[in-house]
C-alpha cells in the first residue's frame, strides 16, 4: 500500500515539473472567437468579432509548376479588423484563420 502511493506521488511530482517547464495553456487564455473566413481565386480574408488577441489569413496554392507550393499570409489583426491577403491566381489547396492570445 505504502509503495503504491509513493508511486502516486512521484507520478504527479513528475507531470507538475512538466507542466511549469512546458507550460499548458489555461481554459482561459484569451484567443479570437466568432471567426469567418472569405476568399476568392486570388485572394483570402478573415475577421473575428469576439474574444482578444489576433487573427491572420493564410491561404496554401499549387504552382502550375509541381512542387512549387505558393503560401499567401495576412497581416496580424486585432479582433474588429480585417485580415487580408493577395495571392495568385493558381489552384487552391488550403485557406485558414491562425490565431494568438
């Protein structure tokens, strides 16, 4: 019984000391909310109208030429404002929203 929890004990010892030397993100930490995302052949945008922090487009094409991707970013924007790219006129492979607290 006694080796049992001092097995226990060591255990959490062991995930507290990751987590102050790792960090782990609170359920609270405050990131952009209510996100859209519009785009066109050429061009991506996105605004968040809730949370704090900000957001940035980005949007990932394929080159004519293989294995020339094209990745088109967008400025760090406060929650309220836009996020805006310019891009190519090539194939859409992907469009998202990243975001910071």
């Amino acid at each position: 019984m006694k080796l049992r929890r001092l097995v226990t004990l060591a255990s959490l010892a062991v995930v507290t000391s990751a987590a102050s030397v790792f960090g782990v993100a609170s359920s609270a930490s405050a990131v952009p909310t209510n996100c859209t995302l519009t785009y066109g052949s050429n061009w991506a945008q996105s605004i968040c109208t809730a949370g704090t922090g900000e957001h940035q487009v980005a949007m990932l094409q394929q080159h004519f030429i293989p294995g020339n991707p094209i990745l088109c970013v967008g400025n760090w924007a406060p929650v309220g404002q836009v996020s805006y790219t310019p891009c190519a006129n090539h194939t859409i492979v992907n469009v998202w929203i990243n975001k910071r607290g």
